[in-house]
C-alpha cells in the first residue's frame, strides 16, 4: 500500500464493544480450562486404569497442548477470510467430540486422540478471541487481554471445584463429561453474536505484511518443533521430516522475503520457558504434590484449585499493576517470584505446600497474557498471525518438550534411584525401554507394582515421591531464564526511549 498514513482508531473504542462478545470469548475460553483440569486431575487414574508410563502420561498431557499450536497458527493464516464467527463453531465441535472419544476410550491410543482434538479445539478457540479482543480494547490490549484469560484459570476453580467437591468419588468419565457444561454456553451465546474485523485488515495492511512480521526465522522455529513431533506420531523418517519442513519453511520464503523482526522473534524463544514454567507444571501439578498432599488426606487437585484461584483475581486486577510496572516490569518481577515459589514447592511439606503453591501461582498469573500483550500492542501488523504465533509457539514448545521433559525426568529418576537402593525390587518392577524424544527410558510397570507387598509398595512410592519433588526443583531452571530475557528487553527499550505500543495508521492509496 502506497500514499500518506493517516492515524485513526481503527479498531473502536471500549465503549463501543458488544459486553455480549466479549463474555462470549470469555466463556470459550473457560471451555478450554475445563479440559486442561480435567485431564490434571483424572491423569493418575487413567495411569492405572491404562496401566500407562509417567512418559505416556506426559504425552497425554502434552498432546493437549502441541495440536493447540496447529490449530491457532493454521487458524489464524485464514481467519480473516473465514471469519471468527465460523472459526469458533469449528471450536465447538471439537470440544464435543473429544469428550465423547475420551468418554468412549478403550486404551492409550484413543485417550491420545482424545486428547488431540480437545486441543485443536483449544486452540481454534484462543485463534479467535485473542485477536477479537486486542481489536475491541485496541487501547488497552494488554490489560483487557489479562481480564480475558482470567477466564483460563476460572474454568481451572470451577471445573476443579466440581470435580472436587461434587463429583471426587464418580468414575473419571463422568468428569470428562463436565467440558460438555461451558462448551453448551458459548455455543448458545454465539447466536446472534456480532464479531470485528480485525484492526489490521481496517488499516488495510497487507496479508504479506503481516507474515513479514513473523518472518523466514519465525517459521522456521514452528515448523521445525511442529513437524518433528507430527513426524514422530505418523512415524515418519528423517529424511521425510526434512523435506517436508524444508518446502514449507522454502515456499514460506519466497513469498515472505524477510527475515522477521528481531525483538518478535526473541519473543517466540522465550516461550518455550514461559510455557514450562506455567503450563507444564500445571500439567503435572497435582501428580508432583500428591505424595506430600496424601499424607495430610487431602486431594493433590486442591493445590491446582489454589493457584487458579489467585491467578483469576488477579488478572481481574491488572489494569493498576500494569500501568505501574509496565508489561516487560511485569514480566521480569513475576519471574523472579516463580523461581522463589518453584523452590519453595519443591522442599514444602505439610500446610507449608498451600503457601509454596500460593508464591508461585503470584509469579505465574501475568506471563501468559502480559506475553501476547505485547505481541498484540508491539506487532499489530502481523494481526492475528503475530499473537496467536505467541501462544501457539507457547503450547508447541510445552507440549513437544516441556511436559514430556517433566514426565522423563520422574521415570529416570525413578529408575535410578530404585536401581540404586534396592536392585532386587527394581528388577521386579523394571518395564521394557520405551521410546521418547529425549531417548530411551525404563518405566516402572504399574502392574507388577500393583502385585507388590505393602512394604515394598510403600519403598517404590518413596523415591516416586522424591523424584517427583526434583522434578518440581529442575523446573526452576525456566523462569530463571526468562528474568534475564526480560531484563534484556527492558534495557533495550530504555536506551531507545522506552517501551511504547505501536499504534497502526489507516493507509491511503
């Protein structure tokens, strides 16, 4: 586009915004924490009932997160054309049918497929209400993107309450079920509901534009993670992996001719970090602390209730704290705090664990949606592409790596320590090698465990639990990382004036 830019709202103003639409992404998105929880809290029953690894049960988790990044990135190249309103129908759907396939499993594979499209689904969803939403508040993206993914961790308090308190002794079944409830609100609420066009298609930038923002580097980074776990799921070669990545990363770049911009790309990165930190070990939360919460007869679930809790008030709070601390502050403070609460988890006995846990969910709440506001508020020609590439690139990385890493560490731990201690019982319980994408493992095999003696039962529980808290103590290692990212953009920032959004201009021919 070629003349003189003329600075415009292009997007509206706050007033102007359906409360109808906004609350209709709202509860799409509650829909998708109902799924994230149940899952959390019924994982170590379908260990049991499946007699799965904690590796399998990692990749459990962890496809409930990667086919997030398919959806939103694919979703978000065509959602313009297509249209929100279409694209969260197609949300919808899924959530439905991955309850059904769950409900109706036979075995790992259809809890993996399940699993699967629940988080297209998830993903098709945050596909659209986060660019709705940076377009309705295009003045105050990161604070309205903050109150819409309090959403997150309210369906995390609902869902777990009732799963809790009014469903803890039903079959785990009957808790899949429970994403049908959220998912039957926002379909109704959808009737009639009016969606925006987005910001950047009202400025009239270019669709080539908005894929310069994101760039050759930025495509390489998700289709490279996005294709090798793809591969390992159809069983593809190497050299299959690699022509296929390499034609789309290649036709990417003939048409894109750009590199990316720098600062967007250094965001992409730090995702993978930020993801594990909190989407990871929320992932495994309550299977890591169930020793310690067992001991007290409590259910490990109330620990996952706590830190959604803290996390939903808070975000309902953030206009004030981000005006005071401006997002990259934000940021950096809230990783400093995780590294502490991370710790604090993974030595906290007894009482102490609800305190540990209530530090970390304080250093956790504002990462997610204080990272796409700054995508969103720093890169608004990359539209929809650009914010959703955030979150996308956050569910790839956590669900490829971070969960199953979590998951791989437990099983070596616990194979070692075992080993160690009591070489007769672990040759009992050993399972054969198991693939992953850090290499080969041994599994401890629930079954045999299952034939054991109390007291020796009792001894492999033990070192489950001790290496469960290790894995909780690696973790720490994430956030530490991201402090020092964020304090690297804040200095560049400042030597350049400081952080500002980017506001865009209505383009003229």
């Amino acid at each position: 586009m070629e003349g003189t830019a003329v600075k415009a709202n292009v997007a509206g103003t706050t007033g102007e915004v359906s409360k109808k639409l906004f609350w209709t992404c709202f509860i799409a998105l509650v829909a998708t924490s109902f799924g994230f929880i149940i899952r959390a809290n019924i994982i170590g029953d379908l260990g049991v009932h499946f007699n799965l690894s904690e590796t399998q049960k990692g990749e459990i988790l962890g496809v409930g997160l990667w086919p997030f990044a398919l959806s939103i990135i694919l979703f978000s190249l065509i959602i313009d054309r297509i249209g929100y309103g279409r694209a969260l129908v197609f949300g919808l759907v899924c959530h439905v049918a991955s309850a059904v396939i769950t409900i109706f499993a036979t075995g790992y594979q259809m809890l993996y497929w399940g699993t699967f499209v629940l988080a297209l689904g998830n993903g098709t969803v945050e596909a659209v209400i986060n660019p709705v939403v940076a377009t309705a508040y295009s003045k105050q993206k990161t604070k309205w993107l903050n109150i819409l993914h309090a959403g997150w961790p309210g369906g995390m308090v609902l869902g777990g309450l009732m799963i809790l308190i009014l469903m803890p002794g039903l079959d785990w079944r009957w808790k899949v079920g429970l994403v049908l409830v959220p998912a039957a609100v926002y379909g109704l609420m959808m009737i009639g509901t009016k969606f925006p066009v987005h910001e950047r298609v009202k400025a009239g930038i270019s669709y080539k534009a908005m894929l310069q923002e994101t760039g050759i580097i930025g495509a390489v980074i998700v289709v490279a993670i996005m294709i090798a776990e793809i591969g390992r799921i159809l069983q593809w070669s190497l050299s299959l992996k690699i022509i296929i990545a390499a034609a789309l990363i290649i036709g990417y770049s003939i048409y894109v001719r750009s590199l990316g911009h720098p600062i967007f790309i250094f965001l992409l990165l730090i995702m993978l970090p930020l993801a594990t930190t909190e989407l990871g070990t929320d992932s495994w939360i309550t299977d890591l602390v169930n020793p310690v919460m067992a001991k007290m007869g409590l259910q490990a679930g109330w620990v996952l209730v706590l830190t959604a809790f803290i996390m939903m008030v808070l975000r309902f709070l953030a206009g004030p704290i981000i005006h005071k601390l401006s997002p990259l502050g934000l940021l950096a403070v809230c990783s400093a705090i995780a590294i502490i609460g991370l710790f604090a988890l993974s030595q906290a006995a007894g009482i102490m664990i609800f305190v540990a846990a209530a530090v970390y969910a304080l250093g956790k709440t504002f990462f997610w949606p204080t990272m796409l506001g700054v995508a969103a508020e720093r890169f608004p020609k990359g539209g929809a592409l650009t914010i959703n590439a955030i979150g996308g690139m956050g569910m790839l990385s956590v669900g490829v790596i971070g969960a199953v890493f979590l998951g791989n560490i437990q099983d070596r731990q616990i194979d070692r320590e075992l080993l160690a201690q009591n070489p007769a019982l672990h040759a009992q319980v050993a399972a054969q090698e198991k693939p992953s994408i850090f290499g080969a493992y041994k599994p401890i095999d629930q079954e045999k465990i299952a034939a054991l003696g109390q007291d020796e039962k009792q001894a492999v529980a033990s070192i489950a639990g001790s290496a469960k808290k290790s894995a909780i103590k690696t973790v720490a290692i994430f956030p530490a990382i991201m402090l020092v990212c964020f304090l690297i953009l804040i200095f560049y920032f400042r030597a350049r004036g400081g952080y500002k959004p980017v506001e865009l201009s209505v383009q003229r021919k």
